[in-house]
C-alpha cells in the first residue's frame, strides 16, 4: 500500500511511525508544509495514561518522550490573595517542537519519508496513494473541501485567548485568577522544559474588547498581560512565538465535530484525524491526546483487520466507530471545562470563597469526582470536608472522618434536614378518591427509614380535577388531611426524615390512564374537563384544554390556598410549588404551551403572572418557618421553547416571591422534545440557577451514587440532591450509599442495627477480596 500523511504534526507522524513499525512493506510518507525543527505554540500536556499506552505501542519512542517530559503532580491556584495546592494530578508537559522531533526522528528511522517544506493542496495531490491521512489540522484543507462529506459542525466559543510563554518555571500547573475594572482574567501556566512555561491567558469577549485588546498589536497584548499577572511572574517576562499571526493574536477556541470521518475520492481513500477531525478545549490538554489516541486506533484496527487494499474500507469503519464513543467522552468533559472557564468570573470567581472555588475548578470536567480527589490528595480532601463541615455548622473533633458533604445536615427557615438527600416526587397512581392510604404509608415510610433527609410524596394534585390519573393523591378534602397527619406523625416518630409535599395541578395533561395503562393517553370513560393555559392539547389525541379565565384562575389558586392549610394541619415540614413538566402553572411558564395574548402571555413579566400569583397566596398561608420551593423544567429540550437563560429568569422573579429553594427538573413540556440525558444532565441547570440567581437548589437527573452527590454539593452546583429512580429500585439508598463509601457513623433506624454491621462487613470483604483472573489484554 501507498498511504501518504497531509500534515506533519502529532497525528501524522504517530500514525505514520506505528503503520511502519508494524507494517514495514508500505511505502509511508509524511508531507509538511513547515521545515522540521518549525513548529509554533509552545508546550502540551498529557495525563499519565496517555503514557501508558504509548508505551504499550512504542516504546523506544515512549521512553525518549518520558525523557524529555517534565512531570508534576501539583495544581496551585492563585485566587484572591490566597494560594492553594493539591497533589496527585499526575501530568505531562513537553515542549510541541521537541515531541515532534523525537517522532520526526522515529519515522526516519523507521524508514517513513518525511517530505518537509511542502504546502500540499490535499489529496488530489497523491492519486497514487492507496489511502490518504488527512492529519492537517483544525484548518483541514482537505476536510474543507468535501464539507458535504465530512459535514463538519463548527462552533466558536466566546471567550478570547492568547497563547504566550515565559522563562520563568513553574513547579505546579498553575492558575492564576485576576479580577480587572471590566472582568475577570485568568492565566493557565505550565513548564514543559528546563527553561520555558507554557502561558495562556483567557477571557471573555467582553473584557477583551472593553480593554481594547483587540486594538492592540501583539506587544501591546503582551505588556497587558504582563502588568496583569505581574505578581505570579515576579518580574519574568512573557513571550510570543506566534509572530506570524496578524492583528492581535487573541483567538477564539473552535469546537470541531464531523459527522463522517472518511471519504473515497475516486483514487484513494481518505480520513481524517487528530484536530482535522474534532477539537477538544486545552481546558483539559487533550488535543494531543486525541490525535495519538486516533493514530494508534487506527493502526491496531489494520493490525486486527488486515492491512491490504481491500481491507481499508472496514478498517475505515471499525476505527470511526470505536473513536468517535472516546473522542465524544473527551469532548463532553472538555466541553464542561471550557464552559466552567466561560463563566467562571460572575458565577464562581465573585460567589464562592476560595476554598469551594478551588474545588469547583478541580471538578471543572465533572469527570473528577469527589471519591477521585480523595484518591489524588486525601490529605486536601479531608482538610476540604473539615472546611465544609465546619462552614454548616458541624464541630469537628479530632482525627475521626468527617462528614461527607451529603450528610451534613441543611437547615432552611425553620426546618432542619438531617442530610442532603431528598428522595424526589414520583407518582405511584395507586390512590383511591386521592386518599393516601396502607401503599403510600408503607411507600413512603420505608424511604423515610431508609435515610433519605426529606421525603417528597408524589405530586399531591389540589382537586379532583387537577390529578393526572384516577390514581393521583390529593389534597383537598379533611379525610385525605388525615391519612397525610397519620402518615406525617409517623415519619416523624420514627426518623429524622422531614416529609415534603408537592403541590400540582395537571393541567392540559390530565385526565389520563395510569402509567401501566398508557402513560399521557387520555381516559376513555370518566374524563373529566381540563384548564390550561391556552387551548392546545398535549398529544394530537389528548383532549382540548379549555384557555383559562379570569374565574378558573381564582378557583384553582383558592385550591391551592386550601391544599396548602390542609398541609399546614397534617404537620408537612416542606411544600414544593409544581412549575414543570407541561403541568398547568408551567404551561403557563413556556411559550410552547402559551399563546395567551393577554396579561398572562407573551414576556416572561406576563408567563409568570399567574404561577406568582398561586405561590404568592399558598406562602401567606403556609406557616414561616416553613420553606417553599419551586420545581421548573429548567429546559423545554425544544425548538421555540425555555431555556436555562429563561429559568433563570423564572428562578429570579420566583426568589423575589419568597420563594427558598429551586427544585431545577427539565422537559416534559412538549412531546417534540429532544433531551440529551447522560449522568448529572440537570445539574448544570441547578449550578446556573444557584451560583448567577443566588437562590438555594436541588439539582436532580441521573444522580445515582454517592460520590455524585457529594461532587455537586462540595463544589457548590446545589444545596440538595433528589434522588427519584434509585430509590424506587432501593428504599434504603442513602443508608446503604453511606455504607459503600465506608462512612459507618451514619445512624440506622435501631430496630435495623444487627443489619447495618453485616451489609458493613460484607462491603470490607468484597472490597479487600483479590481481584478475579481474567486473560491478560494485549495492547495491540
Ligand atoms: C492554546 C492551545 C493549547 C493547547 N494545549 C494543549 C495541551 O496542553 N495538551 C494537548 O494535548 N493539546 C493541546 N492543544 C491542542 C493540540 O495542539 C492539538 O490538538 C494537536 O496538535 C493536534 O494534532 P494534529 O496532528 O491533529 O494537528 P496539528 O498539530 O495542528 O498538526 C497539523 C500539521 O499539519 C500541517 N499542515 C496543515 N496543512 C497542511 C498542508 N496543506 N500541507 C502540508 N502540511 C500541512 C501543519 O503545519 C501542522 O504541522 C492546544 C491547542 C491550543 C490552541
Ligand atoms: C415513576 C416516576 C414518577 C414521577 N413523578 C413525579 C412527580 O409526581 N412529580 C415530579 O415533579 N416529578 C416526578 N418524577 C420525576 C422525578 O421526580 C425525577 O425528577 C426524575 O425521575 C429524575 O430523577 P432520577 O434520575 O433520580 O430518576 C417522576 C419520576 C418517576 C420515575
């Protein structure tokens, strides 16, 4: 085979070297349009495991790599006027240019061509060539030309950024964060040879262009940010190497995704790797990573599948398929970086107090969690638990563990939470006339006893004609008022658990089957009618809701008026206002599902008009040392539809209210949604919400462990957890959570003690059993 690599940079030349290695019968060039000792930026990281493998697949060219690597564990934080250290980070640094020659070198010895100073116009250039490596960059010619092909889906990201140097050295991956009369700026520093530190420095658009920095020339940028970051630089000055570059040199960061990697142009097949084919923010250094990452794939898919012509196509194929699972990964977590960096000044670096702002800065990628830290620095770790404890109140003692910070216990007006798990609403349809009978007592009790901080029944409807389903509970009649004190009393006798009510009304989404029958079909006998905010039905067979007037208005806020009293009088420590999932007061909230033209439609002023209204009323009723909260669908997941930017809003106007706490949940609004689920999905709602509105939160989706939920409270993304899914599958999910992370200190529901010492033992058993033998894996 003939295959030829357009692009000489860490994709190319890797994958060129191994091909070779392996396969030392094709000819291999490599065609670079710079000389070989050219090459602009200055040093890159990588993480130990990227070594690893590169051991794994080339050692000769590995151990000259580790040679040149400047290794640190440390990451330091200069934040303000404190500086903060942790350790067991575990990176590399080295400078571009002297990674490119040891593989320049490698290849030449292994007998690939480089073929240097040649500005190649892409792979019509090489008709001979079996198959071509577009290994060109993040300004792929080659992708550019068959936009059709590759479908390339680019986005700009707002902040600004300058890539510089400096000669003075660095012991740690440093940050270092300046507040400036427009913004914050902030420096992300790194050695990666014996003289020389890598030195980037952000901001946003903003700030660049209220310091006129896009005015200035490249010195003028350099002597800004110099007089900047004077402090960290003691006297060191900076450095460009990007000359070349007209105008200023501050740059935007472009995230690449393709929709197809590979193409036959009629000659020779082609694919793309490395920047050519997706980018990846330095927020987490994975650039390079990728590109090797991409090289050595695609290798080993030749290796497995055969390396002739006719095989090109399947490997091709397979080494797309597998990529893109890790290179979306890797763009997830850089994505949550760059974004966490995009933000950082008003949401974190003006909000959070030195210590939760070096945490929120560690778990910036959300793929560091809590139980990961304490592997990297136990020592920082613990000292960071004593520092939240202590910040909620808890006296800690001595050298004993401390808290977790999902059990440290959370107090609102008058209401004292034991802990931070909430287990959410979730409706059982298994009320008769809405009474909560034996099912929910046993239900929701077993969940109380299984050690969640507040218990949340189902969505509690305000009348008969505000449930969801026949089975709905509800709240507006003294018999059910009862069986809720019966069931309030005996939470409250036999746990710590407070117990929560959700206040709804179904609105447009009503009169349906139970779940098991048919989940949002209507009924087909016995319907009732149903309100809405305007006159549209949920699916295309759902009943017409009627547009609410000003009379239905008045009658279901006094529902919820009366359901709030009924409340007060069974002894709920917790009431939560149901402003989501396409329910009445949320069709309100989305322009989705309003179309009013009135007071009460049109500007976010108008939406919120009514569900203000109801909130207002149930909190003059509601006793005040009692919270409410808000649940919102912090996303319509659809075209036309709520935003987190409107949540936002929403959250806003709902704190102003009285409202305590934001409960941020999602979608559910339109049937045209399209979530993107994945672990912690709702999560950034809650951080939004909580860190820009200054509003307490529960962040919700996908929280299944405790590591989780300690991530999201420590790093100050919510003050609660809920968890729905889990608890169904387990009532004791928080006893039996605390347990897995071997906090034993947790108390158990004493008639259940002798059960709590053998699930304890029986985790330390399986935890120190060796690991079972499986067959060795053969990197290659
Ligand atoms: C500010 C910044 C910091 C970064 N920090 C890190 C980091 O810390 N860690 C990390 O892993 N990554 C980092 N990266 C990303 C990293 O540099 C890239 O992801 C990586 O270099 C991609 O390798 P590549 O081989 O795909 O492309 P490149 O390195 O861009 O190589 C492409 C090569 O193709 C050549 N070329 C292009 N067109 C032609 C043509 N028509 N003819 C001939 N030759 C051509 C170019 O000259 C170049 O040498 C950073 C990037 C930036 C912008
Ligand atoms: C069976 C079931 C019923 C639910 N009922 C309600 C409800 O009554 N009110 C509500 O706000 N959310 C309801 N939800 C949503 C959950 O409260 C929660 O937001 C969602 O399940 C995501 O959390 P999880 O990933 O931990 O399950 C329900 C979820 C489930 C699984």
């Amino acid at each position: 085979m003939r295959i030829v690599c357009i692009g000489g940079g860490p994709a190319g030349l890797y994958f060129a070297l191994l091909m070779k290695k392996f396969h030392p019968e094709h000819s291999i060039a490599v065609v670079e349009r710079n000389r070989p000792y050219d090459t602009f930026g200055w040093g890159v990281v990588f993480s130990d495991a990227t070594m690893v493998s590169m051991h794994a697949w080339d050692p000769q060219s590995a151990v000259e790599i580790e040679d040149a690597f400047n290794h640190w564990d440390d990451i330091e934080l200069l934040f303000k006027g404190t500086r903060q250290r942790t350790s067991g980070h575990g990176f590399v640094g080295i400078g571009r240019k002297k990674l490119l020659n040891i593989l320049q070198r490698r290849c030449e010895a292994l007998g690939v061509e480089l073929v240097f100073e040649t500005d190649s116009d892409g792979d019509t250039d090489y008709p001979d060539a079996d198959l071509i490596i577009a290994s060109d960059g993040f300004n792929s010619r080659i992708r550019n030309r068959y936009p059709e092909v590759f479908e390339p889906d680019l986005a700009v990201r707002p902040n600004r950024y300058i890539w510089l140097g400096t000669n003075k050295l660095f012991d740690a991956f440093t940050f270092d964060f300046r507040k400036t009369d427009h913004g914050w700026f902030q420096a992300h520093i790194y050695k990666f040879d014996e003289n020389t530190s890598t030195f980037i420095v952000e901001t946003t658009e903003e700030a660049y262009e209220k310091h006129d920095l896009g005015q200035m020339d490249q010195q003028g940028s350099i002597d800004f940010c110099q007089g900047l970051f004077s402090e960290v630089l003691e006297g060191a000055e900076l450095m460009t190497n990007a000359r070349h570059l007209r105008g200023s040199a501050w740059l935007n960061f472009n995230r690449l995704i393709c929709g197809k990697w590979s193409h036959f142009n009629g000659n020779s097949h082609v694919v793309l790797m490395g920047d050519a084919a997706h980018t990846a923010h330095f927020a987490i250094g994975s650039g390079t990573k990728l590109a090797i990452d991409d090289a050595i794939e695609l290798t080993n898919q030749f290796n497995r599948l055969g390396h002739t012509k006719e095989a090109i196509p399947q490997v091709l194929k397979t080494y797309e398929d597998i990529r893109r699972i890790d290179v979306a990964r890797i763009q997830n977590a850089a994505r949550n970086a760059m974004e966490w960096f995009e933000v950082v000044g008003e949401r974190y670096a003006d909000t959070l107090e030195p210590p939760q702002f070096m945490y929120s800065m560690l778990t910036r990628s959300q793929r560091i969690s809590h139980e990961n830290l304490r592997l990297r620095d136990p020592v920082w770790l613990e000292g960071y638990e004593r520092w939240f404890a202590e910040k909620n109140g808890i006296e800690v003692q001595g050298n004993g563990r401390t808290l977790p910070p999902m059990f440290t216990p959370y107090s609102l007006r008058g209401t004292h939470l034991p802990n931070r798990i909430v287990m959410s609403p979730m409706a059982m349809y298994s009320a008769k006339d809405g009474l909560l009978d034996d099912f929910h007592l046993v239900h929701l009790g077993s969940r109380a006893l299984g050690g969640a901080g507040l218990v949340f029944a189902e969505m509690t409807c305000v009348s008969p004609d505000a449930r969801i389903t026949p089975g709905c509970l509800g709240l507006w009649n003294d018999e059910q008022a009862m069986s809720w004190k019966r069931f309030v009393d005996f939470v409250h006798a036999n746990s710590e658990a407070k117990v929560g009510i959700q206040l709804g009304h179904a609105g447009r989404k009503g009169a349906t089957k139970l779940a098991w029958e048919g989940i949002d079909q209507p009924l087909e006998t016995g319907a009732w009618p149903l309100i809405s905010a305007s006159a549209l039905p949920y699916l295309k067979n759902s009943q017409v809701p009627k547009a609410m007037d000003r009379a239905d208005m008045d009658r279901v806020k006094a529902d919820h008026v009366r359901a709030a009293k009924y409340a007060t009088e069974a002894g709920a420590d917790w009431l939560e206002l149901h402003c989501a999932h396409g329910y009445l007061l949320s069709s309100f909230l989305s322009p989705l599902t309003n179309v009013r033209t009135d007071d009460y439609g049109g500007s976010h002023e108008n939406r919120a008009r009514y569900p203000l209204e109801v909130f207002t009323a149930i909190r003059e009723v509601w006793p005040g040392d009692k919270p409410i909260s808000v649940r919102l669908s912090c996303h319509d997941w659809a075209d036309g539809g709520n935003t987190p930017e409107d949540a936002a809003i929403f959250a806003k106007m709902f704190k102003h209210a009285g409202a305590d706490l934001i409960d941020c949940s999602s979608g559910q609004v339109s049937k045209e949604e399209k979530p993107v689920y994945g672990r912690l999905f709702q999560t950034p709602f809650s951080d939004k919400i909580r860190n820009e509105i200054g509003i307490p939160t529960i962040a919700v989706g996908a929280i299944s462990e405790a590591d989780q939920a300690n991530s999201i409270i420590a790093a100050g993304r919510a003050d609660l957890c809920a968890v729905a899914r889990p608890h169904l599958a387990d009532p004791a999910w928080v006893l039996h959570e605390a347990a897995k992370i071997g906090l034993t200190s947790i108390a158990w529901p004493k008639q259940y003690l002798s059960g709590k010492t053998q699930y304890e033992t029986g985790l330390a058993r399986a935890a120190a059993a060796p690991p079972p033998v499986g067959p060795t894996i053969d990197a290659r």
